[in-house]
C-alpha cells in the first residue's frame, strides 16, 4: 500500500496518510482525516511507511490535481527557505479559490467590476531595443535566466513591462508581472488591458469573488498575462514563460506573516523551479541584487542614462535658519511654477534641553520624539506612544527646552512667513492633482512613483535625518528617496538637498549618479560590519506564556547556541517578546542547522515563537 506525505493549510509539518492505489498523487487536493474532523489538503509526494507510526489513516477521498508538481517543489523549498511549515505555506497560496473550483462550486463573475485606473502615459518613453530584444530572446529560449536591468525611472519600467507582454504574447505560457502596490498593479493592468484582454489583476484588497474569477481563469489557461502584488507569485499557472518583478528593492515585498517570504526573492526561485527567465527592474537596485551581478548570478543591464535626470546641489543646513540663501532664492524665484519641499520629519521639530544637551526622548523605546506645535504633543514614530510637551526637561529637570531639527509644521511656518506678501499658497502634496503650480510641501513617502515630471525644482531640507536611522540599507534607501524625487522634476529643472555635513562622501555618489562607486562603497563597508549580502540574518523572536518562567530564556539562549552555528546576538527585550538575531557568513548551514533546532523547539513548554529569515529591519 503507498504512502503520501499530505500538507494540510494549517500551522502544521506534513502527515503521512495511506492510499489503496499506487498511482502518483504529487499535487492533488485530498480528502484526509484529521482528529475527529474530515480536512482538505495537498499532496506534497510520496514517502515510505514511517516506522514509528502503528496506525496510518487513509486519504478518504481524491479531489482533483490542484497544483503542477513543479509549484509543489517550489512550496517545499519555500517551507525549508523560511523556516516554516509548509501548511503555513500552503495557506499563503490561493488554496481556499483552487479548492471551490475543484468542486465546480458556481462562479460567476462579481458584479463589483475592478475599479478602472488610469493607463500609465508611457507613449513619450523610448526603450533600450537592446533590452527589450534580449529579454524576449530568453524568453523564446525558455530557460532560466535572471536579468537585473537599471531603469531611469519607474514608468521606464512600467514601458518596459508593457512592450515585453506584446514580444511574448505568441510563446507557450502565461506572463507573470509583479508590482509593489496595489494601485501599481491597477494602473498597469488597464494599460495592458488596453493592449490584451488575456489579463487577469491579483492583489489582497479584490473582492473574494474577483480574486476566485482570475484563480479561475488561470487554471482554466485563458490567460496569458497576470498582473499583480506580491502574492500573485503563488499563482497557479500550469507553465510561466516569464517573470517580471518592478521595484524590486521595495520593502513591500517582505510578507509580514508566516510565512514571511520576500516576493522578489520567491520570483527568482520560482522562474529557476520552472525553468523560465526572471527580470528584475529598478530605478535603485538593492545593493544585494547589485552584489548578485557581480559573482555572476545575475546579468546586469543598465538603462539608467536613456533619459536625462536633474541637477543636484549639496548645500548647506543652516543651524539658525531651514533654507539656505540659494535655496530661499530659487524658491523666491521660481515659487510660481511649482516647487515640492520635501522634509522627511513629521510634526514641527524635535526639543533639546539647553542644560543637558538632551533631546527629549521616548520612555518606552528609546527613540527621539517629535514635537508636534498644533497639538502641543510629543509623539513617537516609532511605538506611537505620545504626551503632553514637558515643562522641565525630564533627564536633567532644566527649564531650558527649545525645538531643533526641522520638522513639516515648521517647513510650512517658515514659507508662509516669507511669502507672507505674496498671494502664494503653501499646500500639502496632494497627487490627485492636476495643478502643480506654487509651492508644495510633504514627506518623500508622500511622493508616489509613476507621477509625471511636474515641478520647476525639488528642495530637501534636513537630509542628515536618513543618517541616524539605525537601518544597515539606510544609504541605499535615501538615494533611492533622492531619485524618486528627481522623477518629479521638469527637464533642465534642479533638486537641493541641504545637509550639515556636504562633505560626506556618500553626497558624491548622489551629485554625479554614481552608482557603480555607491555599491561598491557599501558592499565594502557591509563586509567589514558582517552584514547582508555577505551574511544571513535571522530574527527569532520568542514570546513567554504565563506558565512560562524569566528563566526559559536563558534555556533557549543556551539551546540554540548549541544547535545553530554562527553568530548569536540578544536576546533583547520588546515588551512581551524576546528577540535573538542569528548571523551567519555560511547561509545555507544556518538555514539548514535552524530548521532542525526549530523541531526541538517546538517541544518547548509554555512559549511560542516565530522565524523572520532575511528580516526587512532589525528593530527590536
């Protein structure tokens, strides 16, 4: 009798069960009994009889083939990569939509139609036809290959995606694009809808009957083109003949739950499972994905130059005033065509005490808090934790307690009182709009990627904020904030970025798009430091039940000291958890030694603990 190893979606390894037939099942959704319930699960293989088990319990009914057996060692490799289970896997695909389609349960399309969004305006881009032609060579091909392809701009990429899906649209297989936003993923769809109505929209925030509809008509192989979000990587098309992933530095793509899988990451091992190439696009590649071309694992291609970028001046921060003399000067004379002010502060400032030379920090994590002047209010960024603005500096008790730093509120404070006489009005960036003239003020988050290029200059006070981030990627991500800013700016227009120290090396990098000197710069100051991508992090953080002791801590500590290879750093506390960082330069024993140790641990009384592999951040 053959034996099947079935993964059913819940926080669970496999089970084996037993079938009367020995017919290959690898794939199929089953029936199976589980305590005193019937479940609905997947076959992952075929296994041997287990000897300790005395009893083994029978696949009850067979449903249908819900997955090609190449998607089936993609979910296996998922499950040992991010030390997970694979019915937590399982669970993150469209299990639940393959399921009711397997039972021919009644689909009909919602009548909530997809909200239309306007095509992206890409008629003006030129592509590289060097790129786009070599993309669709490997494509024809039908083997894996992952290209790494430098975009001046996001829309660029957006082009780019567009006029591959018309090069690819005769070959065998389905077009996969990824994208780091919902509303990405719907303006891209209703431009390639305009192109091929073989397209489908995956993203979390679709109706349940609309994501059921394009599950369908995947399966159903009537599409040739899937565009969505991070999870429409675990789309069930029978064969891929390209994978494309826009932005693929973005942190978006990092699941947040179990299993916390990056979608990028996932997309490369996807296109090397099916054999199909994989391009990824930015206009700021991930210094690990810059890293990956150098030792050959990926081919780079840049495009960066195609278009020409803005000028950018390094000026810099006055201590008593927020805009430098040539800064006040452009905006005095070119307010009237549209000028974005971008601070990365919130609220109006930070407080300092004059006695002790503190600044007024959180009482629960640690962290500066911002001085917001209309609520009168301290708030913290980072917990959310807020109070009322001390009268008395609370290190020191001084009376001396004055704001520093530039904050939003007093960016705006400070234009309406020089163009005070002037009919100027200061506004919040809004990019619904149509009207860009004056002068506009937000954080750079609040500055949205596929906008057209619609402001005279862009200035950036308080740069030095990035600095202080305690983030090992913080210098890849302000010069990718300073490029998605550039994209803003009209042709022959200028971006100043203020800063007290103008002299750093990394300005250099950012006044000359340097890119090549950047990435080395930083691989080389990663590899002193023991940092990705010449290390693998791990986050465990482990939370105690109420039947748990202090003293379990110490147990784990000592425990994965003796399991795990590498470096063990922590733990430390954050409120109810405790957090260890596991660094290692050999990546695959620490994955391979951790998945082992996490069987142990999960014998482990009175505690519970999840695994973030390759963690977004390390703040703990």
């Amino acid at each position: 009798m053959p034996y099947f190893d079935v993964s059913i979606p819940l926080k669970l390894k496999t089970l084996t069960y037993c079938y009367d037939e020995d017919i290959d099942l690898k794939g199929y959704a089953v029936k199976v009994p589980l305590k005193n319930k019937v479940v609905e699960g997947i076959v992952i293989n075929k296994t041997e009889k287990p000897e300790n088990l005395v009893q083994i319990r029978e696949i009850q009914q067979i449903i249908g083939k819900a997955y090609e057996e190449k998607f089936i060692d993609f979910l296996k490799w998922m499950s040992f990569h991010y030390v997970s289970e694979i019915g937590s896997v399982l669970r993150a695909t469209f299990f639940e939509e393959i399921m009711k389609i397997l039972k021919e349960i009644k689909i009909k399309k919602s009548s909530r139609k997809i909200k239309e969004s306007i095509p992206f305006q890409l008629k003006d881009y030129s592509l590289n036809n060097e790129t786009l032609s070599k993309i669709i060579e490997i494509a024809t091909k039908g083997i894996f290959k992952t290209f790494l392809v430098h975009c001046p701009n996001f829309l660029y990429e957006m082009k780019l995606m567009v006029e591959t899906v018309k090069g690819v649209s005769s070959l065998d297989g389905a077009v996969l694009l990824i994208v780091p936003e919902k509303r990405d993923a719907q303006r891209l769809y209703s431009s390639i809808k305009e192109l091929d109505s073989r397209v489908v929209l995956l993203h979390s925030e679709m109706p349940r009957s609309e994501i059921l509809y394009s599950i369908k008509e995947i399966i159903e192989n009537r599409v040739k083109i899937i565009v969505g979000t991070r999870f429409a990587v675990f789309a069930p098309v029978k064969k891929l003949s390209l994978i494309m992933v826009s932005q693929e530095s973005q942190w978006v793509y990092k699941e947040e739950q179990s299993p916390r899988y990056h979608a990028r990451d996932c997309a490369v091992m996807r296109g090397f499972i099916e054999g199909c190439p994989v391009i990824l696009t930015d206009f700021m590649p991930s210094t690990t994905s810059y890293f990956n071309t150098l030792i050959g694992k990926y081919e780079f291609i840049d495009d960066f130059n195609r278009l020409k970028h803005p000028e950018i001046k390094i000026l810099r921060q006055p201590y008593q005033y927020i805009f430098h003399p040539e800064t006040l000067l452009y905006l005095k004379l070119y307010h009237k065509e549209g000028i974005l002010i971008s601070c990365p502060r919130s609220g109006y400032s930070l407080l300092r005490c004059g006695d002790c030379g503190e600044v007024i920090k959180c009482e629960k994590c640690g962290i500066s808090m911002t001085f917001q002047k209309s609520t009168k209010k301290m708030e913290c960024f980072r917990c959310g934790f807020s109070m009322t603005v001390p009268e008395l500096c609370p290190n020191c008790s001084g009376v001396s307690v004055y704001p520093v730093g530039v904050g939003i509120e007093r960016v705006k404070e400070e234009l309406k009182n020089i163009f005070s006489d002037k009919q100027t009005e200061i506004k919040d960036i809004e990019i619904e709009t149509e009207e860009f003239q004056g002068i506009w003020v937000g954080k750079p988050e609040r500055a949205k990627k596929g906008i057209l290029s619609v402001f005279k200059g862009v200035v950036v006070v308080d740069f030095d904020f990035f600095f202080f981030i305690p983030d090992y990627r913080i210098l890849e991500k302000a010069f990718a904030k300073v490029l998605l800013l550039s994209q803003m700016i009209k042709e022959n227009g200028t971006m100043f970025i203020q800063t007290r120290n103008p002299g750093n090396e990394f300005f250099k990098f950012i006044r000359s798009y340097n890119f090549r000197d950047f990435y080395l710069y930083e691989l080389k100051h990663r590899q002193e430091t023991g940092f990705p991508p010449f290390t693998r992090l791990i986050k465990l953080a482990v939370k105690l039940k109420k039947t748990a002791s202090v003293v379990s801590i110490d147990k784990i500590k000592n425990f994965l000291k003796s399991k795990v290879s590498g470096e063990l750093l922590g733990p430390l506390k954050n409120e109810d958890e405790f957090v260890f960082i596991l660094r290692s330069r050999d990546k695959k024993k620490l994955i391979d030694e951790l998945n082992k140790a996490v069987i142990e641990l999960n014998t482990f009384k009175g505690i519970s603990f999840k695994v973030e592999v390759d963690p977004v951040n390390l703040k703990i």
